[in-house]
C-alpha cells in the first residue's frame, strides 16, 4: 500500500489532529488517513452530479418549499 509523507506541519496542526483522534478513539495515524479519505472523495464533479440528482429527486416529490427570504422577513419584524 502507498505511504505518503507530510513535512513541516506546525505544532498546532499536529496537537489539534492529536485532540481530533483522540476524541473520535482513533490513533494519528488512523485520524489523518481518515480526513485524507474524506477530502479524496469529495471530487467537486462527483458533488455537482450528486447535487443534481438531489435536486431531479426533489422536483419529482410531493414536498413543499417555502420561501425562505419570507420567513426571515417575518422572523425580523417580530
């Protein structure tokens, strides 16, 4: 399997990646491989398909959507 080495991270990055896995109960090294895997996979022209798809998804169910700019209005002039 490919490794991959990342230079010159600053002691912040390092300690908050730490706290990261800690909480989540993994190690470091699980934690980066984890984030790494999360950002590859978030091809911006696999988002616009899937967003796309979401939408014709949407168009073909019987929700309905308010206005938003409406309800913010009103919410204001409470």
């Amino acid at each position: 399997m490919p490794q991959l080495l990342v230079r010159n991270l600053t002691d912040n990055v390092v300690v908050r990646l730490k706290k990261r896995a800690k909480t989540l109960g993994r190690s470091l090294q699980a934690e980066v491989k984890a984030i790494l895997e999360e950002a590859a996979k978030n091809v911006p022209e696999d988002f616009w398909k899937e967003a796309d798809r979401i939408r014709e998804q949407l168009k073909r169910s019987d929700w309905k959507f308010s206005d938003s700019a409406a309800l913010t209005r009103k919410d204001r002039d409470r």
